[in-house]
C-alpha cells in the first residue's frame, strides 16, 4: 500500500457533509484483493475547491487517494490498478458552523 502525502492542504471530513451519508466510510476496515488487512479509514479528506472527497486518512497516519478504493457492503478494498476504474468522487457540502 502506497502512502500519497500530496494532500497536505485537504480539509476532513467533520467540516462538511457528505450528500449522501452512506457513503461514510470512517471505521471501515482496508483490504488488499487477496483480502490482507491494512487497517481501517480514519478520515476522509475533502477538497475544498471542487467540494469532494479525495483521500482518506489511515489509522495508522497514511494518506491514500480514493480512486485506489472500491467500496464494498462492509470494507474497503484497495487496489493499485487505478486505471482500470473510473474515480467516483463522493460530493460534500460546507457544514454551516454555529456563530454563537
């Protein structure tokens, strides 16, 4: 499993909000293809500028961009073949903090 640091200036997850929330993917377990674990997701990384999710943040520190991760009924699995799938970024919307 690679590590991807080119997404330093992301935002997480817990300032917006996903459109749809079964797409939350937090807590789930990472698997290999051949279903080696890798860990679990921690957060998911937003960019801000275009308003989706981009990577998402392993328990145990690493970065790993999306289009690397099909998301299956309870798990995630992680492939290295990126070119074989399209990417389908999950849509977020800004959280509207309370000004109190």
């Amino acid at each position: 499993m690679k590590h991807d640091d080119r997404f330093a200036e992301l935002d997480t997850l817990s300032n917006w909000e996903l459109v749809h929330e079964k797409q939350d993917i937090r807590g789930w377990a990472v698997r290999s293809m051949n279903g080696e674990n890798y860990g679990k997701i921690e957060d998911m990384l937003v960019d801000k500028e275009h308003e989706h999710v981009l990577a998402v943040r392993m328990d145990d520190g690493r970065l790993v961009a999306v289009e690397h991760l099909d998301i299956k009924d309870n798990h995630v699995v992680y492939r290295d073949d990126v070119a074989a799938s399209p990417v389908a970024y999950h849509k977020v919307r800004s959280r509207q903090r309370d000004q109190n």
